[in-house]
C-alpha cells in the first residue's frame, strides 16, 4: 500500500511491532480526524509486516449506546480457541484480562487493533487500561486508533493510566499540497484548488477525484454522493441497509432487510469502492461514507429500515441486546425498547460498564409508560444500583425514591423494605447523615416483623455501616455482628460481606488487628461472587485503617490494590475517595506533586459529580494550596467544611477542621484557631484514634484552649503538646512526616530549630508558614535567610516540569483542550496548570507567557 507523507508513521508504528516481537510489547495509539488514514496506516504496516504478525481488528461503533466490550468481542470471535472461551461465558474481568494477554504471548505475535476508541465504552476502557499496564511483559502489540476531537477525558485518562515507556503515539495531519497533487496526476485529474478545498484530507481527496465529472465537489458528502449515484437502484438500495448499521452489517442481514439474495449488487459497491468485505459482513470504508448515505435517507426511509434491521436481528439469537436497543429506539418500537434494553443493560453491568448499563436503563424507563407498576419499580431500582455504582448519588436517590413510592402504594413491604435501605445507602453519599440513619431505621422497622431475611441482615448491617462511619464503633460492632450472624444463617453471602466490612473496619479504626482479616475475607468473598461494590469498599477501609494509624506502606499497597480495581469495574467514587487518600499520604510523605495531582484529578471528578467521597481529596488539595498561599485553598476548605457540617460525621467533621484550623494558625486567626479546634474536640467524644485525638488536642493546645490529659494523643503530637518539639519533630521524622516534623519545630524558640523548620518549608514550597518563620526570627533579632530564589532552584521561574512542558505548549498556540489531548490529562487539569503558570510568570495573558517563554 502506497501511502504519501506518512513514511515516519510507518516507520515508528513498524519499529513498534519489531519492539513487541523481541518482548518488550507495546501500546500504540494513533490520532488524527476523521478521514486522515489512521486505518491505512495500521493496514500498511501489516502489508509490511509480510505475514509475521496474527492481527486482529475490533471496532467501537457510533451506537446510541455502545455495545459493552464491543471490539472485544470482535477481537475473541477472530481468535477463536480460549479467547473465544473467555467471552463467550465470562466469569471476571481477570479471565477476560487473562485470555486477552495469553493471546498477546502467543506465536506468531498478535497485534491487537481497537478502532475508534472515541466511542469507547467504559467497560472497553478499562479493559484498555488494563491490558496497556501489562502488555510490556509480552510479545504483542496493542494498537488504539482515535479521533481526538471527539475523544473526551474518559479516553485521556485511559491513555494517561498507561506506563510511558511502553506507549508509541502517532499524530497523523493533513497532506501538505504537493501530496495532493500528486494523487491528482495520478488519477488524471487537475490539482487546482484540491488541497484548499479538502484541507489535505486524504480520505476526502479521495472521494473527489472518484466523483464523475471535471467538477470539484463542495464536501465529503458531496463527494461520497457523487459516487453513489453512480450505482444501480439494487445497489444503492443495499449502501441504504448498510448505512443504518453502525459498523459492520453481516451478509445474511442484507439478505433478509432486502428480502432476497444480494450478492450482485454488494459486489457492485465493493467494486465501486463504496464497501468492502469484513469476513461475513460488509462495511463502509469509513465511517463518514456511512454517515453521508445515511443522512441521505428520508426520515421515513430510515425509520423503515430501521424496524427492518431489528427484526432481522430479532430473529437471528444471539445478538447483542445494544444492537437491538439502537434500531428500537430510532424506529420508535417503545415495547422491543422495553424488551431489549434491560438485557443490554445486564450484560454492561456485567462486563463492568455500569455508564451505559444506567443509560439502557434510562432508554428502557422512557419507553415504559404502559408497563405494570411492580415492573417499572424493578427498572427504577437496577437504575438506581448503576447510577450509584458509577458516581451519580443524586440520579440513583431520585429513581429510589420513585420505586419506594410505588413499592409503598402496592403494599410491597419487604421491597419497600430493601429500598428504605439502599435509601440510607444513597443518603449518606450525598451527606445526608441523619437523612441516612432515619432511612435504616425505617428498613429494619419494616423488615424485622416478617421474620429472617436477606433485607433484614443488609438492614442490620446498614446500621452497623453508619455507625462504623461515625466512629461509633462499640455500637456499630453490635449491630454489624447481628448481620453476620444472620447472614451466616440464611447462606446469603452478599450481607456477609458488607457485614464482615463494617465490623472489620470498627475494629481496625480501635485497633484490633482482629479486624483486617475480617475485611481479607469480606474482599475476598464479594470479589469470588463478583460483587463489585462490597469488595472495593472492603479494599478502601484496608486502606483507609492503615492511613488512620500512619501504617504509609500497607496503606500504599491496599491504595494501589483499589485503584486498579475501581478503575476496571468503574466505580468512579471508589476511585475518588481512593485518590483522596494517597493524595493525603503524599502530603503528608513530602511528596506534595504527587498530592497536588492527586487532589486535583478528585476535584475535577467532583465538579461533574459533587459527593462525599471527594471529602478526603479536597481537604488534602486546601491544605496544600494554603501553605503554599493559593487563595484557591481557601475555596477548597470553605466546601469542605460545609460540606462535612451537613454530613455530621465525625470522620468527615475532624479532618475538615483541624485543615481550618490549620488554616487559622498560619493566618493569625485566633478567633477561627479557637472556633475550629473546638469543633475538631467536639467528635472526640465518639472517637479514640490516637491520630485523631491527637491532632485535635494540637489545635485546642494551641489555641488555648486544652481542657484534658492528651494521654490518648499519638506520640508526635502528645509530645508537642507536652512541651517537647524535638521530640516531637523525631518522631515524626521516624514516621517520614517531613512537613509535620518542621511544623513541631515552629512551637520551639530556639533559633537552630526554627531554622531547621525554614529549610524544610522552603524546600516543600510551603511559603506561607516559611513567612511566619522569618518573621518569627526577624522578631528575635535574628538574622533571617533569604527565601529561595528563582535563580537557585531547579527552573528559573519556579515552574513545575509539567507547568514548563504546557507552557512550551502555549507557546505552540495550542488550546487548552488540545494540551489536554497532548498530554493526556483532563481539561480542567490543564486550566489549573494555566493558570498557575500565568501566575509564576507575572503574566495576564497567554501571549504574554508565550513571549516569555521565547525570551
């Protein structure tokens, strides 16, 4: 295959292949707009290749939504043998992600080629994030074709998650002019005014210099036109079945819309250059060729052809229920919308994309106006469980409400029961704490008068759940031992390990090691049944437990653990509450980048899905942008504190606290030291966590405010208060808690600590307690170092390396959302990044940094 100005491509794509092939496996995502030859190049590169490569092809199609795994499935049914296995009767994600890398250690190498990621499903993504981490290890290459400007920050973080040294991106551009030319001679056609009338599009070259005629045509779809109309009425009539089939339409499909045998006229558009032969099906060369000849089609035609495809399809078992969904919906079948959604939305679940199992839902919820009440009860609950378990509180607590309306006027106590409990479930994650104890005990209310039952136990031990989470702990292993021993009883293994969760989890907050191979056990039962929610939540305690008592290595390792589990199951609250936590750890290492990126990736998923579970992120990001004198930590504080005042829970009132606290100290705000310690003092009347006790004790001391014995303080902190900084400062740095080591300093006048202390500030960038201790020995008579200056650090303008690496970027004339896509990093990363760099610069503008950039 001859391809013009792409021979660097080529060559990094075919370097790539040989890397794979001598067992360093790659990842190679190749970018570029519709039409630009993403497809060609990957095509050449196997033609090169001569046959040494098993190549395997599976496609995202633009579905109204998108088949869960679909070019998965297309990869497994060309493979064939246990790959084909795996995802004919899947058991987990990790046999899927098992069977997928034993085929990319197969001989001959694999290639494995996933086409327009940009309409990817979740579960698809994930599924790429996982594969990308792991595929260094083997002999196969992975490649991702996309669009960027249709990609959005789910594709971006994918890509992001993968390890740098495996990852080969090619950004494919326009022909220059020259290269249009030259297919312009080649096709006996005149090359005036071709590129700026197709930009360099090769695909769009293309289609005009096949169009009849001298004249130049006035778009893509002209030009796709143009050539259709040369076609026989049998054949267009078959470009018309194929054009309302996203992706690929199998031969025996096309026979039976048509209602004969077609082989003639489908060899006729493949012979026109319209379609081409996939296996047992045909498709368009691109999609712009299909979209054009669809839009074409009147709005009845379509419609038509639409309930002709889904009846084809509906005879034909299996299919994949998204297909059917897609054709129902567009031919307005409200009842096959009704039939085939709910199935659609069983198999995303199961495959871990709970995005379009929620959105099935929705579609199937639309179109069930003539259902019987009971049934769309059962629609609004599964609606619920998806919209929670992928990060919308407020959507899963609407559709709850609806069900529990409908349950309570058909009389159905026991699923009134249930839905009063996943009621105070949902409450809590929108930080409704007493909203949430009053829905338990409604459930329990409801439940206990008809006797042992599954919704009984998960009512006790929803109980237990909000009170672990308040730090009651005594009442919340009461409450979750009777759900154990309830569950144990009635076999039901679900409320055993939400149960084991809870009274783990109390028992690891008080110390009982006891309580970490309760919740081993809880993660290990709900991960064998695949119950996704209740093994992540066991992961996250492990962590949150370890975090609690300092135990930073273990903590790490459960963090990890957690991540790469919510991620590959989209469970994107568990991912920002996880986020949250290393984001704390890091702060609290001297690892402040790390921190910093953490805290602003659970800030942006925030912004789109406000919840609790960015409590923990948002406190680290204020805390850290308040020592460093960023006016955006106050902000960030501000919604942290209101938002646990509404929670009222004592693990969400303490840190957001003794942050403001913090906050107070650094500013010289005695009334605001005294308010927020007092409110930090106030939860210990629920809590004994040495850390907890201790951080809010070190507040009240240092306000004045200290009314009792820190006896049950951690040790850094009850020596602070004690009177014994150096003390203090090591024991701390024994833990590896530099900032915290410097700041015990700051409560000694000794000239030599609080130089020590300065040098740590100044090192971590923490300007504003390295401020009050200049002024502290400037007081003193002391002579006071200068602060770091820009000429002394590691970048001239005190730029972080990423803050360089986009200000090159702006520098290129490149929006904010074209970094973004660069980088792989969210938009709104980048604007924090901006706007950052503006302020380092002393800049206003994005010019104004470029020229500064240049100078």
């Amino acid at each position: 295959m001859d391809l013009l100005e792409r021979e660097g491509a080529l060559a990094t794509l075919s370097a790539a292949l040989d890397d794979s092939a001598a067992g360093s496996g790659r990842v190679v995502v190749v970018a570029g707009e519709a039409g630009i030859g993403k497809t060609a190049l990957v095509a050449a590169a196997m033609d090169a290749a001569d046959g040494t490569r098993r190549i395997l092809t599976g496609a995202c199609d633009p579905l109204l939504t998108p088949r869960a795994l679909g070019p998965f499935h297309d990869i497994a049914r060309q493979g064939g043998g246990a790959l084909a296995a795996a995802f004919r009767d899947p058991g987990g994600r990790e046999e899927l992600v098992a069977a997928l890398l034993g085929e990319l250690s197969a001989a001959p190498p694999r290639v494995l080629v996933v086409e327009d990621a940009h309409w990817a499903d979740e579960a698809t993504l994930d599924l790429l994030a996982v594969l990308g981490r792991r595929v260094g290890a083997t002999t196969g290459t992975l490649v991702v074709t996309l669009r960027p400007e249709r990609s959005d920050d789910r594709v971006r973080a994918t890509l992001g998650q993968l390890p740098g040294g495996v990852v080969r991106r090619i950004d494919l551009h326009p022909l220059p002019p020259p290269a249009v030319a030259e297919l312009a001679r080649r096709a006996g056609r005149s090359a005036a005014d071709l590129h700026d009338l197709t930009g360099g599009n090769p695909f769009f070259v293309t289609e005009v210099l096949a169009a009849p005629g001298v004249a130049i045509p006035g778009s893509v779809r002209d030009a796709v036109l143009a050539r259709a109309h040369r076609l026989s009425s049998p054949a267009r009539a078959v470009l018309d079945v194929v054009g309302v089939v996203p992706g690929r339409a199998e031969t025996w499909l096309v026979d039976e819309v048509l209602g004969a045998a077609a082989a003639e006229p489908v060899d006729e558009c493949v012979g026109a250059g319209m379609l081409e032969v996939d296996g047992e099906a045909v498709r368009f060369r691109h999609e712009i060729a299909r979209s054009s000849i669809e839009d074409e089609l009147t709005p009845m035609r379509r419609r038509d052809l639409d309930a002709r495809v889904l009846a084809a399809l509906r005879g034909r078992p299996p299919i994949d229920p998204a297909r059917l969904v897609h054709h129902a919906r567009r031919a307005g079948d409200r009842a096959a919308v009704v039939d085939a959604a709910p199935d659609a939305a069983r198999l995303a679940a199961a495959s871990g994309a709970h995005m379009q199992a929620a959105a099935h839902l929705r579609t199937a919820l639309e179109a069930a106006d003539a259902l019987p009440e009971a049934r769309r009860a059962e629609l609004l609950e599964a609606l619920s469980v998806e919209a929670y378990l992928c990060g919308t509180p407020g959507e899963a607590l609407t559709a709850r409400r609806e069900a529990l309306a409908i349950r309570t006027a058909l009389g159905q106590t026991a699923e009134a029961g249930e839905d009063e409990r996943w009621l105070s479930r949902l409450l809590w994650w929108a930080g409704r704490r007493d909203e949430s104890e009053a829905a338990a005990g409604r459930a329990i209310a409801l439940l206990e008068p008809l006797g042992p039952s599954r919704g009984l136990a998960m009512a006790y031990s929803t109980l237990s759940q909000l009170l672990m989470l308040a730090w009651r702990n005594a009442d919340a292993i009461l409450w979750g031992e009777r759900a154990i021993a309830l569950a144990r009883e009635l076999g039901d293994r679900e409320a055993l390990a939400h149960g084991l969760t809870n009274v783990g989890t109390a028992r690891v907050e008080s110390g009982d090691a006891a309580g970490r191979a309760m919740l081993e056990e809880a993660a290990a039962i709900a991960t064998a049944d695949g119950d996704h929610d209740n093994a992540v939540r066991a992961i996250v305690n492990l962590a949150w437990g370890d975090l609690l008592h300092r135990r930073y290595a273990d903590s790490a390792t459960s963090v990890a653990r957690g991540l790469a589990f919510a991620r590959a199951n989209e469970l994107r609250a568990y991912v920002q509450y996880l986020l949250g936590m290393r984001a704390w750890a890091r702060l609290e290492l001297g690892d402040w980048a790390g921190a910093e990126e953490d805290g602003r990736e659970v800030v942006a998923i925030d912004g789109a899905h406000p919840a609790i579970s960015a409590h923990p992120g948002i406190v680290t990001l204020g805390r850290l942008l308040v020592r460093r004198g960023d006016p955006e930590g106050d902000e960030l504080l501000d919604v942290a504190w209101r938002r646990a005042a509404s929670a009222a829970e004592a693990q969400r009132v303490q840190p957001a606290a003794i942050a403001c606290a913090e906050r107070a100290w650094l500013r010289g705000d005695a009334e605001g030291l005294r308010r927020y310690a007092a409110a930090a003092v106030a939860t210990l009347d629920v809590s004994a966590v040495p850390r907890m006790v201790g951080e809010s004790l070190l507040w009240a001391w240092r306000a004045g405010e200290l009314d009792r014995d820190p006896a049950g303080a951690e040790e850094p902190l009850r020596r602070s208060i004690l009177g014994d900084p150096r003390g203090a400062a090591a024991a701390w740095e024994e833990l590896g808690c530099v900032y915290d080591a410097a700041d015990a300093l700051t409560d000694s006048d000794d000239e030599d600590d609080l130089r020590r202390a300065l040098e740590t500030f100044d090192r971590l960038g923490a300007t504003v307690p390295a401020a009050r201790v200049r002024a502290r020995l400037r007081d003193a008579g002391h002579v006071v170092p200068a602060g770091p200056r820009p000429a002394t650090r590691s970048d001239p303008d005190g730029l972080t390396p990423r803050q360089r690496e986009i200000l090159a970027l702006v520098a290129e004339g490149l929006t904010n959302a074209q970094i973004a896509d660069r980088l792989v990093i969210s938009e709104r990363t980048v604007d924090h990044h901006v706007a950052a760099v503006l302020r380092k610069l002393g800049v206003a503008s994005r010019a104004q940094a470029a020229a500064a950039a240049a100078r």
